[in-house]
C-alpha cells in the first residue's frame, strides 16, 4: 500500500468502501430538541432521517455530517495518558477544539432554522445486531435497544460495553 499510495491518491482511487464492508460498525444520529420561552412545544428531530432528508442525497450529507462529529469527538478533559507527552497534548486540544466549533455550528444552525432560544444535541449511536439476534429474536434492524446516547464525557456505562454496544 505505501509504494502504490501516491498512485492512489492521485487517480482519487482512496474511496470510503471500507466504511461500508465488510465488516460496518455502528453508525451515528444526532438528535437535536428545540425549546421555546413563547410557549411553543419543544421540537424534537434526529438526523439523518431518512422520511425527512429527501432526494436521498440529502440523506446521505446528513448522515456524513452525524458521522463527522462522532469521528471527531474528543473527550472534554485531558486524558491523562495524553497529558505527559506535550506534542499529543497540544494534538488533542486542537481536536478537541475542532469538535466543540462543528458541535456549536450544528447548534447555531438549528437554533436560527427553528428561532429556538435552547438547543440541546445528544450523538447517539446505533449498533449493528448480530445474526442470533434476527434469527432467533426476530429482532427488527431499528429496535429501540439498538440505539443508545453517547455522553459528552466519553463514558460509556459498562452494561452497555457487555449489551454488545461500542
């Protein structure tokens, strides 16, 4: 791959089908609530969506944008293993700091779309389920237990590392 990297590069032949095979992981949603002070009733929306994302393209910007903020998520303190090499600390901070400006670009466009004074964003992630789980549970792709919330502090509850989850 290093000797042919430069032919790759430059015939654009470095496409994402990893992403897609064959072996997937999870992939991630955003799920946005907007609330009001003039009495309205909070929205809630999830993107991508695709009942709402229409030509399929749309779709398809929404889900690489959902996709592009989970990628880029760093945890909000310093992880200590990180914090004693001065190159990968100044690395995670700029990280860090590319995250929370697309993170606050997502809130600042929903907060003009919808003139809501309070926008509260959740990355949730949606895992894949197993052939045992179709096969024998009859477990449907968009089960409710398949997605869950991703915390801003990078924990994840250890019940949801065991329930087949990231």
């Amino acid at each position: 791959m290093d000797v042919l990297q430069p032919y790759i590069d430059i015939a654009f032949l470095n496409h994402g089908y990893a992403f897609f095979a064959p072996n997937p992981g999870p992939s991630h949603l955003v799920r946005a609530r907007m609330e009001f002070d003039d009495g309205r009733e909070p929205i809630e929306e999830t993107f991508p969506d695709l009942k709402v994302q229409w030509p399929r393209l749309l779709y398809h910007r929404h889900f690489m944008l959902s996709e592009q903020l989970t990628a880029q998520y760093q945890p909000p303190q310093l992880p200590p293993e990180i914090s004693r090499e001065p190159d990968l600390a100044e690395r995670w901070q700029i990280a860090r700091r590319m995250y929370e400006l697309k993170f606050r670009s997502f809130k600042e466009h929903l907060e003009a779309k919808y003139d809501a004074p309070y926008v509260t964003l959740t990355r949730v992630q949606h895992r894949m389920i197993d052939v045992y789980e179709v096969g024998e549970q009859n477990k449907k792709l968009d089960a409710p237990d398949t997605f869950f919330d991703l915390r801003e502090d990078g924990f994840i509850p250890p019940e949801e590392v065991i329930g087949g989850a990231p």
